[in-house]
C-alpha cells in the first residue's frame, strides 16, 4: 500500500472515534484531509466541526460541514489530528503543516486526541523530523541562538518563492534541526516559556490519548 493509502485507511477508522450528535476538533493536513472526506458521509449525525486552519476550515465547509469558531465552544469530545512524529507514549512533533499553534488550541478543547497517521510516523525518540515553532518575528534571530545552545540548528521556513513562509495567524516559522527529544514534557515547557514564542510543536501536554496508525497489515492502535 502506498503512504496515501495508509492515510486514508486511518482517516477511515477514526470515524469509529466521532462521537454523534457532537462537535468534532479537526485537525490540519493530508491524512486529515482523507478523514474529512470520510466525515462528509456522516454529516447530518454530527452538530459540527471545531477547525484548526484555513485549509481544512474550506475542506469542511466544501462538504456541507458546518464549522465553528473555537472561542465559542467550550468543550470537545474529541480531537482528531495527524502527526510528523509520534512516540510510544503518544508523544508528538507537530507543525509540518504550519497549523500548530491552533492545533494545540483545539486540542486543549478537547477530552481526548486521537492521532491518525500512517507507520512511517512512528519513532522510538521524537526529533529526527525537524521540530516546528511558531515565533514573533523580532525574536527570531535570538531564539536561534537559544536553539543553538540546545544542539539545534533553526532555519526559518521559506515558501517557493523564497520569501517566509507566515502561518495563519501571521507569523514565522523555525523549523529545528538535530534536537534529541528525550524529554518531551520538559523541552516542551521550556521551548514554551522563551520570549517571541508562540507555539512549539512539540504536543507532550497534549499528547495522544490513542493513535490509529495505518500498516499495510491494517490499522493498529498505539497508546
Ligand atoms: C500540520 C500537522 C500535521 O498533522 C502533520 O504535518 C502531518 O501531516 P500529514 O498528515 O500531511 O502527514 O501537524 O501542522
């Protein structure tokens, strides 16, 4: 099976995990994309989506899929959502999509994150993929150099065009090379409290409460 094909298993199997008559937290992404598509099928048994981006905001709203605003609700049952790297204890690197910051937004709505991706996602030590954070422009050049004193090294995201690529809300993205995450928890509230951050894509406070993984073997669960 092709990754896309394990994508789209995944997104497939979490319908399992939408509860009827609820809201429902939708993440950002390609796996995502193929559970939206899948979601379209039971619109009429769900009260909406809670979406974390523009994309996925015109995915839903393209199948008839109502979508409101995260600050009018108040509660979630669950949150579905990808990952580009998911450890054995649901620990995540998120953000290769530049969603994260609202992602972590609707994930803290939510009473349990269920991740879909495919096997590839899986690894023993998150860090190899290389971790996004969402910064305040000016505070760039100086949250480098903390990455530096960590073993990173921090590059800015730039689009096709060689310009910075700006997430929805309007701001950078540095992508970090070479971090060894052993600790996830504890490099995530530090990485969260420097100045000029706004989110760091590490998801070890919101970590996975289960993940539906693709295998050419089916889907498994992890967690
Ligand atoms: C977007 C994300 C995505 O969940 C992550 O990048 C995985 O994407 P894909 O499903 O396309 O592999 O965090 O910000």
């Amino acid at each position: 099976m092709t990754q896309d094909e394990l994508k789209a298993l995944v997104g497939q199997a979490a319908l399992a995990h939408v509860v009827p008559g609820e809201l429902v937290g939708v993440g950002t992404g390609s796996t995502v994309n193929h559970f939206i598509d899948a979601l379209a099928g039971m619109k009429d048994r769900i009260a909406g989506a809670v979406s974390s981006s523009d994309a996925s905001t015109a995915r839903l709203l393209a199948h008839g899929i109502r979508v409101l605003d995260a600050a009018e609700v108040t509660q979630l049952p669950v949150y579905i959502d990808g990952a580009d790297e998911i450890d054995g204890r649901g620990h995540m690197v998120k953000g290769g999509g530049a969603a994260l910051t609202r992602e972590k937004i609707v994930a803290d709505l939510a009473e349990r994150f269920v991740c879909i991706a495919d096997a590839s996602k899986q690894v023993a030590v998150l860090g190899g993929f290389p971790l996004p954070v969402e910064v305040i422009a000016m505070a760039a050049p100086r949250l480098v150099r903390r990455f530096a004193a960590l073993g990173g090294s921090a590059t800015l995201r730039l689009k096709a065009d060689g310009q910075p690529l700006l997430t929805d809300n309007g701001h950078p993205l540095l992508d970090v090379r070479g971090l060894q995450i052993t600790d996830p928890l504890a490099m995530e509230a530090e990485i969260s409290q420097w100045p000029g951050v706004v989110t760091c894509g590490i998801f070890a406070r919101h970590r996975a409460s289960l993940c539906l993984l693709g295998t050419p073997a089916g889907v498994q669960t992890l967690v």
